[in-house]
C-alpha cells in the first residue's frame, strides 16, 4: 500500500511516498521502499513548501491522490509553528482522501533510520537522540536495543534541555542535528532528520494491522516563542 509520510519537526521540511508490504515469509520486518521523497532544509519554509513537495512525489512517482492509503506524520517535539503546518497539512490530506493519519514521534523516526548502521556485538546499544529546540536547547529521547535484535526502542523521553544538563548517562551513539550531537563526546551515526521511511517504520504496525489511529497530538514540550515574549513583556 502506498503511504504518503510528511514531517515539519525539524528545519527539513520533508514529504514522500513509501510503499509498504506485510513481512515475507522468513522475515519479521515489514517491507518499506521509498518511492520518491522531497526534502527542503529551511526552518521559515515549511508552509510554503510542504503541499508543493507532496504534489511533486506523486508527479514524479506517476501515482495520484487515490492511490494513498494512508497518512503518517511525525508530531514532534518540534517549534510550534513549523510543527502545525505538518500536522494540518496531514490531516487535511486524511480529511479529503478519507484514510487514516497516523502520528509518530519525530525522534522516533531518526532512530529508526539509525537500524542499519548498527551491527551485532555483545556490548548494550544505547541511543541518544537529540534535534535543535531553538533558545540553545535540545528536544531528546534515548533508545535501547531490544535484547536479541538491533531493533531499538525508546526508553527515556522525548524531553527538552539545555546540552549541558543532559545527561549522557548511559548511551553509546548519538544521532540527530548536525549542529548540536557534537556537544556529546559520542561516535555519530549519520542520521540528521526523520526520513518518510523512518516515519512509516515507526508506523507500520498499525497500519498494517488497521489500528484505528489516536488524535494527533503535537508534542511541543513547552509553550511558543510567542507566548514566552508576551510573559516576559507583562512581567516587567
């Protein structure tokens, strides 16, 4: 089935289609094949470009609106602005195709891509993923390997700090924005931003399954830039 992904969470404004197929005998893991993806790196874009992204993918990948089964989009934790685009966008895409939309958690996603870089060994795998919270913080969650696979889940978070008072604890790799992994003395694995097969990873039980998907929910962790001002100006 074909699955349109879309995420606003991070300065990457990024959609595509994913074609998802049950696991084949032999296999646990459901296929995921990226059709076609559109990815735009501009924290002040994602309203202009989100929709014309989305109507590129089924350009060049031949498919129409018809052919979508179903939505899945990351909620965040993201800046309230670029994240609401994303989510209204996915929803309105649900509303008039009439399928589901799924929400994932945006750093679920980025773990999720990371899978493939892991290899087998007898020491634990511990995640760290962190991604640019703007006023020099970062949105971050932490992922453990599940006991006898290189699957990974969360096991902390998502939360939102300053570098400093993140704890490293016990992690072994970090992935997430370029611009704030190297705050952390940990190898990098080169995972940046939630990609539409990540995100419909993080989703295809569900939707496989025909879970009815809950409301989507914004994980914002804290209240918009806008609001903090107005705070600040009537407490002067």
């Amino acid at each position: 089935m074909l699955i349109l992904a879309v995420d606003t969470a991070t300065p990457a404004v990024t959609a595509g289609l994913v074609e998802l197929e049950p696991a084949q005998p032999g296999s646990n893991a459901p296929r995921i094949t990226t059709i076609t993806a559109e990815v735009t790196v501009d924290a002040r874009a994602h309203n202009e470009v989100l929709t014309p992204q989305i109507l590129t993918c089924l350009a060049e990948s031949g498919r129409s609106r018809a052919d979508i089964a179903a939505v899945v989009a990351g909620i965040g934790p993201g800046p309230f602005t670029g994240l609401r685009v994303g989510l209204a966008t996915a929803a309105a895409f649900g509303d008039a195709l009439g399928i589901p939309v799924y929400g994932v958690c945006s750093l679920d996603a980025i773990a999720a891509d990371t899978e493939s870089y892991l290899r087998e060994s007898s020491d634990p795998v511990e995640l760290l993923v962190v991604t640019d919270a703007r006023r020099r913080e970062v949105y971050w969650a932490r992922y453990r390997a599940v006991p006898g696979s290189l699957v990974l889940e969360r096991c902390e978070g998502p939360e939102v700090s300053k570098p400093g008072n993140l704890d490293q604890a016990a992690a072994t790799l970090i992935a997430g924005s370029a611009s704030h992994v190297d705050y952390f003395d940990l190898p990098v694995l080169p995972v940046e931003t939630p990609s539409p097969a990540g995100l419909v990873r993080c989703a295809a039980a569900d939707i496989l399954s025909g879970a009815v998907p809950d409301p989507l929910v914004p994980l914002y962790l804290r209240r918009p830039d806008a609001v903090e001002k107005s705070y600040a100006q009537v407490g002067r």
